[in-house]
C-alpha cells in the first residue's frame, strides 16, 4: 500500500500555528548572531531579508506564470506559498536549537553567521521544494511553468543570497 503526503493531508498536519514558526525562526536566528555578536540588528534585519524577498519575488511568480499561458490563479499561488512558507518556518525552527548550540559554543563570530547562512540556505531549498510540489499538485508541472518556476526560484534565492552577503558583511566588519 503506498501513501503519499499531498498538500491535502500537509496543511492537516501542519496547522495554522506553523505560520507562526515563519515569523518567530528567522528572529531566533537573528537572536542567535545578534547574542553573539553583541549587536541587535540581526534581530531586525535577518526577518526582514526572509520576509522582503519573498513578498518582493512573490507576486513576479504570478505575473510570469499568467503572462507564459499557462497560469495559475491567484488563490492557487497565494496557497501554494502560504504551504512553502509554512515549510520554511517548520524547517528553520528545526535548526534553530542546533545553530545555537553550534554557533553559541563556536570561538570565531564568522561559524556564527556561516551556521545561521547554512540553517536558513537549507530551509529555503526545502520551502523551494514544497512550492514546487504546492504548485505541481493544482497542475502538473510541464513546460514554460517550469521554466517561470526555476527562473523565479534562481532569482529569488540570488536575491536573498545577495542580501545576505551584504548584511554579513556588515555585522562580521
């Protein structure tokens, strides 16, 4: 007998609450450079990378989704994030304890900031791939869609990673 996991069966399991996870992980992570750093602004600025560049790319994938002929609905695309980003918080939440044990017991500030990249970097690709199957699971994904997809999911994550190298460097100077 084979069971499978579709987005139907995920947002019982993951409830409302995991929306939550996706505002309070990325200020746990923040806390934890700015604890050790001895600086706030990663409270600050860590969410506000996650959440700038996601509201800032989202209505693109969209936009380009609809322009290619192949669109989705609105609704459909606002669900389907809603579950990636619910995604990225159960994920980041998962690492937030790990990377504080290894960043807080680390002698260089720099394992700090690499730990916190690495805890968000892999819960980004999760939440990627969850908006992937989200999508995939209205309509499969076939053709210019997955060509809009991928270039919106590499965009993004440049974006994000681009933000994150400036703000890193900032903290670490």
């Amino acid at each position: 007998m084979h069971v499978s996991l579709t987005s139907r069966h995920a947002r019982r399991l993951l409830p409302g609450g995991s929306l939550a996870l996706v505002a309070a992980a990325p200020v746990a992570i923040g806390g934890i450079i700015g604890l050790k750093l001895g600086i706030p602004t990663p409270l600050i600025m860590v969410p506000a990378i996650t959440f700038g560049v996601v509201a800032v790319t989202s209505p693109a994938l969209y936009i380009a989704s609809a322009a290619s002929g192949d669109g989705l609905t609105l609704g459909e695309v606002a669900r389907s994030l809603r579950a990636a980003l619910s995604a990225f918080g159960v994920a980041l939440a998962g690492l937030v304890l790990p990377a504080a044990f290894l960043s807080l017991s680390s002698v260089e500030r720099g394992t700090t900031v690499g730990i916190a990249s690495a805890a968000i970097g892999g819960a980004a690709i999760l939440a990627a791939a969850r908006l992937a199957m989200e999508l995939g699971s209205v309509r499969p994904m076939t053709g210019m869609r997955i060509v809009v997809f991928a270039c919106w999911v590499i965009a993004t994550l440049g974006i994000a990673a681009r933000l994150w190298v400036s703000f890193s460097g900032q903290v670490l100077s």
